[in-house]
C-alpha cells in the first residue's frame, strides 16, 4: 500500500477536425486549366487554388459593356430631350400628353441603364469566379478534380477541403452524470480545467488545451453532450481524422492510500480488503473504494496509513489465519524470446 498526492483525472476519446472547414466548390460553369496550390501544403487567405477558362466570361463582360453603354447613350437623349421639354410645358407650348411621354422615355431610359449596370457587375463577378481562392488560411486538401474536368456549380463533390488546424478543434462526448458532476464542481469564481491530449501511441501532446463548446442538447441517441476543445497547433502536427484521449484533471486527492486493485474483492456490492494484524493474523476490512488509477484503487475509508495488505492468495486467507507475509513484487512484463537461430544447412552428397 503506498501513500501519496494523486491526480484525479477524467478521459474521455476525441476526434480531431479543423477549427473551420472550407469546402471548395466552383461557383460557374466551366473547364479547369489550372491548378495552383500543392496538395497537403498550408495556404494563405486569398491566395488562387483554381482557374477555370475565363473566355467566354470575358466576352460576356465585353458584351454587358457594349449593351451598358447603349442604354446610357440612350439616356443621355431622354434627359436631353427632357430638359428641352420642360420649358416649353411651362409656356404651354407643347401640350401634357407631349410632356409626360418625355418624362416616362427617361424614366425607362434611366431604369435600362441600372438594369445594364447590374448586368455589368454580374458579368464581372462571374469573371472573377474563374480564379477561385481559398477563404481561410489552413492546410489543403488533395484535389478532387483534375485539369480538363467539367466543373460547374452543381457537380456532386467538391473540388478541395481547406482547413484550418491551429488551433485545431478536438471533439468528445461525456455523460450526462458526468456533466452533472463537473457542472456542480464549477463555480462563479473557478477558472476552466486545463485539458490534456494523449496520442495515439501513448505520447502527450506538449500543449494544453481549453473548453470551447458545449452543445445545446444531448443526444438523444447516445445520451451524451458533444464536447469541443481547442489545441494550440503551431507546427501543424495534428490533422483532421487523428483520434487521442482527451483527459481533464479534476482535483489532487493529498496523501491518497493506493492499493493494488487485486487486492480488493468485491462481494455483493461490498468491497473487502485483508490485512496482516498483529501476530501476523489477517483481519478481514471492509473499505470504500475510491478512483481508479491504473492498476491500483484509492481506498477512502477502511484502512490507515502503515497497514499491511494481502495483495497475492486473497481467496485463500480467512479471518484470524496466520500468515507468513512478504513484500508485494509487481509482475513486470515479460521480455519477447529472442528468435531461435537459422538451423545450419545439410552437408551436400559428394558423388
């Protein structure tokens, strides 16, 4: 049994995703002729990943000018014609009907030229779509069209994915039992626990996260919160798809009595724990049993710090049983044999 500060900790898996998610898709109907972006690298906000053939969007901008310019030589005539109207209308020189006809040909003449003008910027917007650019800075995606390809707004992938990984967003789910217990914890005056991050292969992530969201609902599938935290990601380490244990420590327990969890039984509900008393008689102890902690269970009640437990043969001892003790070894993991050697070839007949 060992006595000493322990960590109380609470782990939960996540799934990492970009912070923001640019899907790229192609807002006009065209060839693709350019690719300008290397898969997988970081690209800037702005910076062109795309070109689609733009003649034919030049030549509609070439043509809404031409129309534009036609109704605004139009125009110019209606309120030329308009201005020499109006006085005379003012003499009575020329009849109502002469003065109103004037004034509704600019009226139109002015409306054809706002229409022309729109027509004109929706050409030059279908123009510059050609060029499609990255709305975020972040790590692009492999290309899921090539040169030559057909792109148009309706097509049913997308042409890239860029994502945004510093800091990169890693989702979890906890319980609703273990929402109620960090919630009752959390105070007015409490700052946010620090979050760990556990890769795969074991390794800590070297920076600590934070809390982000908490969704608005639980699953009613699961009966869980979707939980994200944000991690610092300066060199890009983590992408979008890895998986790692999230680990939030709660509180310190001081001066914790840790026992090796084989040496607690579990009888109807009740745990058991068997102590060398005096004379060396073993004295079967009722415990409460706290948070696990690897292969060992913090015991809460039951025991006092020096009592020597049985950790080995626990069915085998009974109330008052003499026992002959010996310091508990933990097992350690056994080394792989190392491979046999390579027989040595037959001798070969000599005929």
């Amino acid at each position: 049994m060992a006595q000493q500060d322990v960590p109380i900790y609470m782990e939960w898996i996540g799934s990492l995703d970009g912070n923001v998610n640019a899907v790229i898709r192609p807002q006009v109907t065209g060839y693709l002729i350019k690719q300008n972006y290397r898969e997988g690298d970081l690209v800037k906000q702005g910076q062109p990943l795309f070109e689609i053939d733009p003649r034919t969007f030049e030549a509609a901008v070439d043509e809404a000018k031409g129309l534009r310019a036609q109704q605004a030589a139009r125009y110019e005539t209606t309120r030329a014609n308009l201005a020499r109207i109006k006085p005379l209308a003012a003499m009575n020189a020329v009849s109502q009907k002469d003065l109103d006809d004037t004034t509704g040909a600019d009226l139109s003449a002015k409306a054809s030229l706002e229409a022309a003008d729109a027509s004109l910027r929706t050409a030059k917007l279908n123009l510059a779509f050609t060029k499609i650019a990255s709305p975020v800075t972040g790590i692009a995606g492999i290309a899921k069209a090539q040169i030559g390809d057909l792109l148009s707004p309706s097509m049913p992938t997308e042409l890239t994915t860029v994502s945004t990984v510093d800091p990169i967003k890693v989702y979890f789910n906890i319980s609703e039992r273990e929402y109620l217990k960090i919630a009752g914890e959390r105070t007015a005056a409490s700052k946010p626990k620090p979050l760990a991050l556990i890769l795969i292969d074991g390794s800590f992530y070297p920076q600590p996260g934070t809390f982000f969201v908490l969704n608005r609902q639980v699953d009613p599938s699961t009966g869980t919160f979707k939980v994200a935290a944000l991690f610092p990601n300066p060199d890009n380490l983590l992408r979008p798809g890895q998986y790692g244990k999230v680990r939030a420590t709660m509180s310190v327990d001081k001066g914790a009595l840790l026992v090796p969890q084989r040496a607690v039984t579990e009888i109807q509900g009740k745990y058991l724990v068997a102590v060398v008393a005096a004379e060396n008689k073993v004295d079967i102890r009722p415990v409460s049993v706290g948070e696990r902690i690897g292969s060992d269970w913090i015991i809460s009640q039951g025991l006092q710090p020096g009592d020597q437990i049985i950790a080995e043969g626990t069915q085998k001892v009974r109330p008052g049983m003499t026992v002959n003790a010996k310091p508990f070894v933990p097992a350690t993991p056994a080394k792989p044999a190392a491979p046999a050697p390579a027989p040595a070839p037959a001798p070969a007949n000599k005929g």
